[in-house]
C-alpha cells in the first residue's frame, strides 16, 4: 500500500486516509441504529472517493483501475441520498 501512495505521490496521507476509511466504517455500522450518522458517514466516505477518482484521473489510470473508487463513489452517494 505504501508504494501505491506514492505511485499516487500523497504518501504523508497514507494513515489520514486510513483513519478516514475506518472512521467511515465504523460510522455506516452505528448508523444502523443512530441515521443521522451513518448518512453523514456514507456523505464523507463519498467525498473521499470524489477525491479519490481524482486523483485516479490525475495520475492517468486506466478507467479500469479508476472503477473500484467510482463504484464506492457511487454506493457511498447512494446509502447517502437514501438515509433520510
């Protein structure tokens, strides 16, 4: 994972992102009982899979390599939008 931090040359984001992800995870399960939280958690783990395609298009991956972080990008905006 770390050379592909820097292949994304964001190698000191490495453990925010980290953190990030699991934050968000843990935030979608507490969202089961508590909504308003995991519609929150959904709406950030999207926002870092927005910027994760950018920077995906930035690099000049394939649209193949750049699927998995749209796929997320969508599902994330989804459970968002349909958490209300």
């Amino acid at each position: 994972m770390q050379q592909e931090y820097a292949r994304y040359k964001l190698p000191q984001f490495r453990k925010l992102v980290g953190t990030l992800q699991l934050l968000g995870a843990a935030g979608l399960l507490v969202g089961f009982k508590v909504h308003w939280l995991g519609q929150a958690a959904a709406g950030g783990l999207a926002l870092l899979m927005l910027l994760a395609v950018g920077v995906r298009i930035k690099i000049k991956d394939s649209p193949l390599q750049t699927l998995p972080a749209f796929a997320y990008l969508m599902l994330n905006a989804y459970l968002c939008g349909a958490a209300y």
